[in-house]
C-alpha cells in the first residue's frame, strides 16, 4: 500500500502524533509499501526542525490554503506516487472536498481521522459532508463519543471506532527536573496543565481552582505548557486576575514532554471539548495523579481503563474539590508506581492492536468507483468557491 497522509499540524514539536504514525511506518508497512506526508504551506514558515528532519527519512510534501492550489498539489501527489490510500488528520470539510476533487476518477482509499469535537453540524454543513463523504472508505473515529458525533454529522458514509492510543516509549526519554528547575519552590504542589487554546482546553478554569486552594492555605502552584502563543496566554491570565499570579509559570513547549509530567505531582485536563486526550494517558504513564472535566470526549475512552479524578466541566469549584483530593493521593507513590507498570504493559498492547485494525481497514475496504465518485461535489464547490 502506499499511503498519503493528509496533515493539517504545524505544532513545534512532533507530539505522540508523528511519533505514533513514524512507529506505524517504521514496524507495520512492508518492503513494497511507502508512505508520504503533506504538511501545510504555514509549517514552512515555522521552519520547525522536527520537520526538517522528517524530511530526511521519509518523503514529504507542502499544499497551500487556496482552494485551487490544494487539489491541484493533492492531485499530482498521489498520481505521481501511486496513492492508493488517503488518510487525514485536522483537516476541515472544506479541506476534505478538495481531496474529494483531487481522488476524481482515481483508484483511491480515503480515511478521514475524526479527532477533535465539532459540535453538531448545520444543515448546510451537513448536506456538504453528506456529499464529501459518500464515497470515502471510513470515518475513523477515536473515542465512542466522536463515533456517536459523527454518526449524526456524517450520515452517508459509516464512522469506524478506532481508539486513538498513546506511543509510550517517548515517555521513558525525559531530561529529570526539579520544581525549582521550573521556578517554582521546592515544597509546593506543582500541578501542570497544557493547552494551546486559552478557553478551549481550559486554563481559565485550571488558574482558578489553583487559586481557590492558595487561599485555603495550600501551597499549590501551576505550570501552563504553551505551544507558539506564550504572548497570548500570558496576556489572558493577566486580564483574568489582574496582574499575572507569581504562583503561575508558562513553560515553552518540548519534544520530551514527559521532563514536564515526571516534575509535577499533579495534572490537570480541564478541558470543556475534547476527541481524544493523550495528555491524560501519558501523565497517568508518568505515575501523576490525574484531575479531569468530564467533558464526554475525554470520559467515554477514560472512565473504565484508568481511576482519573473526573470534576464538572467548566466547574472551579468542582475542580478545586478534586485537586484537594489529590494532593492526598500525590504522596502514595506505591500506588502510583503500580498503576505505571499497568499502564506499560495494557496500554502499549492496546497501541499495537490499533495499528493491526488500522491495516485491516485499509486492506477490506475497496477503492471509490473511478468514474463516480463526487461529481455533484465538484459542481457546487465550483460555483460556491
């Protein structure tokens, strides 16, 4: 098989994402098999060295944000390569069509990878997915709650669950830190939280329920793991309190994120809308304490594998319940140290059985018909875009 994948990330660190699809590459795909990635034109401005590197290993492409230009490098891709298998991941619908297009009477497989919560679609937009995805082989959907979304959103083409799992060895490659390493003092409770989206994944929500156990007296204090918008995230904390708390830091995004899960004694994922959370499988594999929203994303793949402190999403008060909870489970570190040899062996199975059913998906389903696949598609998108 050769495959495409269609990647719309750009993050300054390759995350449990590539890593994930560079061991699938690596260990499952054989001698006659190749796979090429396609990156958006922005990761060129990053100049992200992960990526430089990739490009070394494997070959990859770059597609700009034009309609026009994306089918047209999509296209020539996956002729001039032999694709026979597209495969998405954060692509948006409009994205989705125009590979739509580009797959117009080719041989071609097409995987949507449906990660992140969107929320119930509009009639418009539901009509468009119905057309983008009625010849696409499967909506892969990584937790029970997606699936469920996307059976409403995405009618015309059957949602897969495909359990998103975590690549745990980059988990045992981590620089050892102490808190004052971090700025912090050395006696506090360090809780860590990361997030990229201010409201989106959270810190408000984080920042405050920290703040509420500072005035009971707890000396607590929070790491907030940024990506390329410290600015941001420092300017909103600022306009959430006033001034910006001594008791928080934000700390710049690393490949090694496990140096930031092994240094804290708590994490926190008070995110209000998720797909799939690596970061609460990953912490609980660095033997931390695990406070999380109930948000459905996170619960429905979470609740029965791990013992996480679920609070009321979007609740501070709920969450501040929970931290105290676990700034007492924090010291049992027998108990913690268990569940990390658990997690080594279920959880690592659990990975490799996700790449085996990820074959046997690509290998059962058969290729769109060549001559009929979205002509219709083609039509509307023309007029409208």
């Amino acid at each position: 098989m050769n495959i495409l994948q269609i990647c719309d990330y750009a993050a300054k660190y390759r995350g449990n994402f590539i890593e994930s699809l560079e061991y699938f590459r690596k260990s499952f795909l054989s001698g006659g098999d190749s796979m090429i990635y396609a990156f958006p034109d922005r990761m060129l401005k990053r100049n992200n060295q992960w990526y430089i590197d990739l490009s070394k290993e494997t070959p990859t492409a770059i597609y700009k944000s034009s309609v026009k230009e994306k089918i047209k490098a999509f296209r020539k891709i996956i002729k001039e390569n032999g694709i026979d298998i597209v495969h998405t991941h954060f692509t948006d619908l409009k994205t989705d069509i125009c590979i739509s297009i580009a797959c117009f009477g080719l041989h071609v497989k097409k995987f949507k990878h449906y990660r992140s919560s969107f929320g119930r679609f509009g009639a418009v937009k539901k009509f468009f997915a119905r057309l983008c995805y009625r010849k696409w082989n499967a909506v892969l959907c990584v937790s029970p709650h997606i699936m469920r979304e996307a059976e409403s959103n995405i009618v015309s083409c059957k949602p897969v669950l495909l359990n998103d799992a975590v690549y745990f060895p980059r988990m045992d490659d981590y620089e050892k830190l102490s808190k004052t390493d971090l700025g912090f003092p050395e006696n506090s409770v360090l809780c860590l939280a990361i997030g990229y989206d201010y409201r989106l994944k959270g810190i408000d929500i984080s920042c405050a329920a920290v703040k509420k156990l500072r005035e009971k007296g707890q000396n607590m204090c929070l790491a907030v793991c940024t990506a390329s918008n410290t600015e941001t995230i420092a300017g909103q904390i600022e306009a959430q309190f006033g001034e910006f708390p001594e008791w928080i830091r934000l700390l710049p995004p690393r490949q090694d994120i496990a140096s930031y899960y092994r240094a804290a004694d708590i994490y926190i994922q008070s995110s209000r809308s998720e797909g799939f959370c690596y970061a609460i499988v990953e912490a609980a594999y660095c033997g931390k304490v695990v406070a999380a929203s109930d948000c459905p994303g996170m619960k429905s793949h979470a609740e029965h594998n791990f013992n996480f402190l679920w609070f009321k999403n979007g609740d501070s008060d709920s969450l501040a319940e929970e931290l105290e909870e676990a700034v007492k489970i924090a010291t049992q570190s027998f108990l913690r140290k268990t569940g990390v040899r658990l997690l080594k062996t279920t959880r690592w199975k659990a990975w490799q059985k996700s790449c085996i059913a990820y074959i046997q998906i690509c290998n059962n389903s058969k290729a769109g018909k060549v001559f009929y696949d979205s002509p219709g598609l083609i039509f509307i998108f023309a007029v409208i875009f």
